[in-house]
C-alpha cells in the first residue's frame, strides 16, 4: 500500500472557495478504485494536506488520469500561492 502526501498553499482570499470546493468531492476520490482512504488536513492559515492510501501506484496513477481528477486540479490550482509538494510514500505494515 502507498500513501500520498500532497501539500496545498492556498492564497488567503480562495481558503473558503477551495474547502467549498474539494470537501464534497472527498467521497468521490474515496470511491476510486484502489483507494482506501483520504483525508483532507488543515495546518497553518491556508496550508491543507492530502493524505491517500492507495492499493498500488498504479491506482493513484489512474485516479490521476480520470474525469475526477481532471475536475479538482484545473480549478484548484490557480488559488495555489505556492506550487504544490507531493510525496509518495510506503505504508509499513505494523
């Protein structure tokens, strides 16, 4: 299993458009195939982070190519005020 880790930096003005935004599209990334599980964090004033779990890259990867992502990702990411940071990791299993 694979986790995504993406960090956002939102500009100020767009905080409450972006959580309007993404919050009601959560469930819909969560029924993407080889998804397990995805938050959504909330840091410092507009700085969010994504957390994913995934079955396999190869699911994160096809998320990253569907209809859904191609929605989020056009709309978001002029509100960004800096670029974004996405790291993928290895869940180690306990």
């Amino acid at each position: 299993m694979i986790v995504r880790i993406v960090h956002l930096h939102i500009v100020s003005e767009r905080i409450a458009d972006f959580e309007a935004f993404v919050l009601p599209r959560m469930a819909r990334i969560r029924m993407q195939a080889g998804c397990q599980k995805v938050d959504l964090l909330t840091g410092q004033q507009g700085h969010f982070f994504t957390l994913s779990h995934w079955d396999a890259e190869k699911d994160l990867e096809a998320y990253r190519q569907s209809s859904l992502f191609a929605e989020i990702w056009p709309t978001v990411k002029p509100w960004f005020a800096a670029k974004a940071e996405a790291w993928t990791t290895t869940l180690n299993p306990e």
